[in-house]
C-alpha cells in the first residue's frame, strides 16, 4: 500500500474520531453529588460526585437533595423530587428545585416554562406539587409561560400556575391538554461517554503506529 494512501487513511480517522473525542469531552455534562439516598435513571448513585448527562432522570427520598453543578449554574433538587436533567434546562415531574444561574437555566413543569429574564445572576425556587406548580423569584427577573402567555415576575414576588393549560375542542367545550411523560432517560449520548473517548484515543494510536511500521518496512522486495 502506497504512502499516499496510507496518509489519507490516517487523515480521515482523525477527522473522524478526535473531533468526536473532542465533543463528548466538551458535552452539557454536569457533576451531580447527593446527600442522602438519590437515583439516576433508576440505579443508586453514591454521595461522591458523579457525572450527570442530558437526558438523566434524577431522584430523590424524602430525607434527600441533591445538587447539579455546571458552570454559571447550580441547581437544587429539592427531597421527595424527579427531574430530568436536560442541558440548559431541567424538567419536574415531580417536587421541586431551587436554581441559581448566570446562564439563563430555565425550568419547566409541564406546560408551565420559567426562565431568567437576562443573564444576569438569577435565582429562583420552583415546585411542583399535585399539578400546582409555584414560583418564586428570589433574586432576579423571571419570565413565565403557561402556554397562554408570557408574563414577567419580578423580583422578590411568587405566583402560581396550573401545570397543564385548558384547551377548547371542536364542540366548544373545555378539556384538560394531556401531559407529556418525560423522555426516555438516558445516561448520555454516545460521544458523551468516557468509553467513548477512550476508543477514540485508542483508534488514534493503532492506526498511527500502524502506520509508522509500514513506512520503516520495505514496500516490496525491490523497492526499499
């Protein structure tokens, strides 16, 4: 096999695995440590910190809390709570967060959507309880949605919505929308997975060293 072919080989595995490598070490992961009994995905999770992905459902005993720390941000995820995790955002299904940020995190419960109103310093308190969902802007600015409208909570005032909007059907009459069931759980994409990186380092250096065996080997028996 000729040299050229061999550098063009080389050329598109590193193309191809390490600006892989280079997006899962650069994913929304976030470092997640518990206090008290807590699940990720279903499987406990020890008190140490441990990676938390986008997708991760996230749960919590009533005698539990939890805390996600990512840069410009830090959520609290109160006891007796479930959330997905979800990059910039996280979802309750169930309980509540106290969230602080500089990043603009928002929180949603069903079709309620709270988010800061700038990226200055945020922080705000969320909980959803029976489909009451109640909202508290501590420090900071908030934007509401319902699903009927945008309203701004200003700082230092609480509200409270419905988690799901009414809509009206064909015949005039009003019905509860449905509330869509929280995504499947996921323990990170497949680029976001130390595995991941690890393959992808690996392949580097076989096809490298591969490579630099062919060229100190004679290409054939009559040309060195």
């Amino acid at each position: 096999m000729g040299k050229a072919v061999l550098r063009g080989m080389v050329s598109c595995v590193l193309m191809v695995v390490f600006p892989s490598a280079m997006f899962a070490a650069d994913s929304s992961a976030a470092m997640l440590r518990s206090n008290g009994p807590t699940w990720v995905n279903g499987a406990h999770v020890p008190r140490a910190s441990s990676a938390l992905f986008t997708g991760d459902l996230l749960q919590t005993r009533s005698d539990s809390v939890a805390n996600i720390n990512q840069p410009g941000s830090t959520i609290t995820v109160q006891a007796d709570s479930l959330i997905q995790y979800q990059g910039d955002s996280v979802r309750i299904e169930h309980g509540g967060v106290a969230v602080a940020t500089s990043r603009g995190e928002a929180t949603t419960a069903g079709d309620v959507k709270v988010s800061p109103a700038s990226l200055a310093w945020t922080e705000f308190d969320v909980t959803d309880v029976d489909g009451s969902v109640k909202i508290f802007a501590r420090k900071g600015d908030l934007m509401v949605s319902d699903g009927t409208g945008v309203v701004t909570l200003a700082q230092g005032q609480a509200t409270t919505r419905d988690e799901t909007s009414d809509t009206t059907d064909k015949d005039g009459k009003k019905r509860d929308k449905k509330r869509a069931g929280a995504a499947p759980a996921a323990g990170g994409g497949i680029l976001s997975s130390p595995w991941a990186i690890g393959i992808g380092g690996a392949a580097i250096v076989g096809v490298t060293t591969w490579v630099l065996v062919q060229n100190n080997n004679p290409a054939s028996p009559t040309q060195p």
